[in-house]
C-alpha cells in the first residue's frame, strides 16, 4: 500500500467520521427542539436576536407589600361537572409561594354551604416550589390507607385539578416577589401522579388554568 | 367460519375484510386500497384493481377487488391465491357452493391452528345474481375530516382486578362499562359497516398501555373510552363527554405554521384535537336524544388514555354511580342500550354521508 492510498485511507475515515458526527449533532438538535416544542416554547422564537424580543415582561400592577384581598377559591358546585368560586378575605404578602400555600390550606379546609369539596381527603400538601419561568409544582403525599376510598373519575380529577391551577393562577394571589404562576404541575410524593396511582388524567406536563370550569355565580367577576 | 357471497355479474364474490377478520387478521379500508394484515403479513390490495402489493412481492388477482353497497368485496376464486401469494396460507377448499345452498364442512387445514378454533369452518353462502355492476371509485364522494371513520375503537374502562368506582348498590363500572360497549359494538355492526375493535370484551385487566397500543395497532379512527361519573355530591347527575385539548407542542406548531407556512406539512395533535371536540358535540347531542337525560356536558380535559391513543377520541362518562336513582337506571339493560345507541348514532351522525354508503346517520 503506497502513501497515497493510506493518505486516501485517512481521508475517507475523517470524512466518515465527521459525517457521523453532524448527524449525531443534528439528532441532538432535533431531540431539543422536540423537547422545547413538548414544554410549550417557541423554537424559531429562541433563535431570534435578544433585541426582537421584548426587553423586560410588562410590569405588573403595583401590589401591596401586606394586607388583605378578595381571594376566589375553586371548589366544586353540586352539579358534579363545574367550579364555583367561592370569594373569601386572606391576608396576602409580595411572595406568591406564601400566598398559593394559604390558599391551598384554605382549599383544603373546604367550602362553605354552596360548594362541594374539590381536595381529595388523601392527598395533603407536601412541599410547593416556584420556578422561574412561572411553574409551580406542588408536591402532595399520600396519607396512609386511603387508596382503598379513593374516588375516581375524569370529571372528579378534573374539579380537583383545575380547583387547584384555577385558584392558585389567579392575580390576587401573584406577588411582585415572585413569578407569576401560570401552570402548575402535580407531583405526589415527588413523582409525577400516574406512577404511584393510576390517574385518568395526564398530570405528566404541568397544567393551565381553563375557566371553562367555572360556573358563573356573583363572585367570579372579581378576580381571574 | 361464515361468509355471505354475492354474485356480481356472474361471479361469487365475499366480503374482503370479513375474510381477513374470520381468519383472525385485521384489515383497513381505505377508498382506494385495503391493507390486510394476516399471520404476520401485511398486503395492499388496490379497490377496482386486480394488482396485490406485499411486502415480499407482487401479484395479480384474476378479478378486480371491488367496492359495492359500502363492501369490499374480493371473488371466492381469488381467496386462494391471495392467502398463498399474500399470507403463505392455503385454503384446501374454497367453500363455494351452489346456489341457495350451504355447506362448508370441510375444515381449514392449512390454515394455521391459532387462526381458527376447532370446528370452525368456511361456509360461503350465495345471495341475488341480479345485482348491478358496481359503481366506479370516482363518483363517490370521500370522507374528509371528521367523516373519515371506518375502524372505531371501544374501550370499556377498568376491568379484571380494577373494578373502577363500585355503587352502594354493588353496580361496578367495570361491569357497566363493559355492558355499554357491547352493546355499542352489537349495534354499530348491525346498523353500520363502520369496523370496530373491543379493548376487552370480558371481566379481564388490559392496562392502559395495551389499550392504546392495540388503538395504534388497528390503526383506529376514533376512540370511544366508556366509564361512569362520581361525584362527591350525592346529587350530581348526567352523563358528560370529555376529549383531550391541543398538546402545547401542537399550539407550538400551530403558531410557527402560521408564520412560516410550508414548514410542517401535518399537526396531527391539533387535528385530533379539532375533530374529538366535533366527536364530543356530536355524541352529547346523540345521547340525550336517545338516553332522554337532560344534564351533560362536553368538556376540554388532558385524558391520558385519549392523548396515548394518538387519534381523535372522546372519553364518555355515561352516568352518575353516585347517585342512587341514577345507579338504579344505569342497571337496568333498557338504559344501557339507548346510551349505547346514542353512541352509536353520534358516530354515524358523524361518518354523515360521506365514505361508507350503508352507514345510517
């Protein structure tokens, strides 16, 4: 084998080589775009220069640092197919963690005559996180030997977890602290529902409010 | 096995995909083609056309496979060669027999065991020989959108060791469900040529993966899950509909789509999405008129099971366990049948006059 065959040799292997290296590049690249597409984002947004985005978010309304608002919690009516929002007065502060948690907690106390609990009495509030880009994830555990009772349907799970995005996503409850929350995610005891229990719901990606839910009563006009 | 053969212009002809099915394959009808899958082959076979594509080769049929009255139907003669040249299956004995007559007790050797239980056999019976020649493919109008249904996929939820929510009465939805489908599926091929696939069709356990995967398998046009409502108020009564909304890939796509049109050719998340939300109307309109119940609703939800399915579906909660009243009604077999029947009737309503001449909206 003469030096020009093995330059040859070289040369069809560098090739290859680098030829399979694109495609494994460009596998990659399509495994993000289809990951960023799944979580909702824009892949031909992302590659737009910074300056063709806008520079900051629109400022939010100014909040009280403390006091009181008009808080509307999504418990269920007695129809068994719809939300209604129930107006209760809570002591708000500039953080919305602390906020969706007392909601949560009032959510979980239940509803006054109208409403009918939407919280399953087996699942309470483990720990909530807020993440950056406006997803809270709500971690609950299972409390001991209520599988067995457990209620299920689409239209339960549904109430249950729209009560919740609904009455956590509203602006009453945003803080100028924090980022305001719009999904949420469901985990139970650290995983995503579906693999502790079965669900016929599809808590795997975090969930937007949906006021379709909503019954209209007097109360629903005052927040969103 | 049985098959009803008719007579177009002088030669017997039966039913394509009740031959596949009865052999214990399953089969998709296209308007131009019908794919057939059989003891693990697959063949295309071209409607008004005698050619036969496989994937191992291909061949001619000595009669055009053709559609008449809403059937495809291939001639008796040709049954051989397709198993042979399609399936690498043998019929010793066709079946054919004289006019008005039945027999078919010769048995199916070549026919492989699990295909056929003992003592099944083919028994082809003829029908009118004054039958018109059949109309040329392209005077039929074609289903497009939400019409486009032929294979529906029925689902009854839970089973086997979940018994999903048991009534104080002892009315299980497993039972209720299965109750349902049965009867949906007794009715849509009395009343419709509309295919259909049971994800179980006993008290067994088919897990959620399996009852998408067989959806996928069959290549389903649209998915029926059927389960009960409960409600933690005692009072909550009807029956509601539920389908899953866009994905935010599909949103994602819809928004670059409408930027850069061209860049994606197909949003199948979306398109399902559109056309189980027209399944869902469709059905609650279907099912108060024949179940006679005046609460229900149609709502927007992710269903795993719908969003696992990967085509449009709808998710039917016919009726409340927790209501007694209510239970005492889902019990009874008369109101089992009007909600299957109101099924039924939305998904012909849909299929509307389009594709499948023999359907009745």
């Amino acid at each position: 084998m003469n030096r020009a065959d093995r330059r040859g040799i070289l040369k069809t292997f560098l090739l290859s080589l680098w030829g399979m290296a694109t495609m494994v590049l460009l596998f990659v690249v399509i495994l993000l775009v289809m990951e960023m597409m799944r979580q909702g984002q824009d892949p031909l947004r992302t590659l737009r220069p910074a300056s063709a985005q806008p520079a900051t978010p629109p400022p939010a309304p100014p909040l009280p640092a403390l006091g009181t608002r008009d808080v509307l919690l999504y418990f269920a009516a007695k129809n068994g197919h719809a939300l209604r929002p129930e107006r209760r007065e809570m002591e708000v502060s500039d953080s919305s963690h602390e906020n969706c948690l007392r909601a949560l907690e009032a959510l979980a106390q239940g509803p006054g005559e109208e409403g009918v609990p939407v919280m399953p009495g087996e699942l309470k509030v483990r720990a909530l996180y807020l993440l950056e880009d406006g997803e809270m994830v709500i971690d609950f555990s299972r409390r001991a030997g209520t599988v067995q009772r457990r209620m299920r349907s689409v239209g339960i799970e549904a109430l249950f977890v729209y009560g919740v995005v609904n009455t956590l996503t509203q602006s009453a409850l945003q803080g100028s602290k924090d980022p305001t929350v719009r999904r949420v995610r469901f985990l139970i005891d650290g995983l995503p529902p579906q693999d502790s229990l079965p669900w016929h719901i599809d808590l795997r990606e975090p969930i937007a409010p949906d006021q379709s839910w909503a019954e209209q009563t007097p109360d629903s006009g005052a927040h969103g | 096995m049985r098959l009803r053969a008719v007579d177009v212009q002088g030669v017997p002809h039966v039913s394509l995909p009740e031959f596949i099915d009865q052999c214990g394959g399953y089969c998709r009808v296209d308007p131009a083609r019908v794919s057939a899958d059989l003891f693990g082959r697959s063949v295309v076979v071209g409607v008004n056309d005698t050619k036969v594509y496989s994937s191992r080769e291909s061949f001619a049929l000595a009669h055009p496979v053709i559609r008449h009255r809403g059937e495809v139907l291939i001639a008796v003669d040709d049954l051989d060669v397709l198993l042979a040249q399609g399936f690498a299956a043998r019929i010793k004995r066709p079946g054919v027999v004289p006019e008005g007559r039945e027999t078919g007790q010769e048995p199916l050797p070549d026919i492989p065991d699990e295909a056929l239980s003992p003592g099944r056999r083919l028994t082809v019976s003829t029908e009118s020989t004054d039958i018109p020649a059949p109309e040329p493919l392209n005077t039929r109008r074609v289903g497009t959108g939400a019409a486009a249904i032929q294979t529906v996929i029925i689902d009854p939820g839970h089973g086997g060791s979940d018994p999903g929510y048991v009534s104080a009465a002892g009315l299980s939805e497993k039972d209720l469900s299965l109750a349902v489908a049965l009867a949906l599926r007794r009715i849509l091929k009395e009343t419709t040529v509309l295919k259909s696939y049971l994800t179980r069709s006993d008290d067994s356990t088919v897990s959620p993966r399996d009852r998408s995967n067989l959806a996928r398998r069959v290549r389903g046009d649209l998915f029926v899950s059927i389960h009960a409502a409960v409600s933690m108020s005692e009072t909550a009564e009807g029956f509601g509909i539920y389908y899953a909304p866009s994905t935010a890939r599909a949103e994602v796509m819809s928004r670059i789509r409408r930027r850069r049109p061209g860049l994606f050719f197909t949003n199948t998340d979306r398109d399902n999405h559109a056309r189980s939300m027209r399944a869902a109307r469709a059905l609650e309109t279907s099912i108060a008129a024949a179940s006679g119940v005046s609460e229900h609703w149609v709502r927007g939800v992710p269903v795993a099971i719908l969003r696992d399915a990967g085509m449009p579906g709808v998710l039917v909660e016919v009726g409340h366990l927790t209501n007694p009243a209510e239970t005492a009604l889902l019990e009874s077999r008369s109101q089992q049948e009007k909600i299957a029947r109101g099924i039924a009737e939305g998904i012909a309503a849909m299929v509307g006059d389009v594709a499948m001449p023999g359907v009745q909206p």
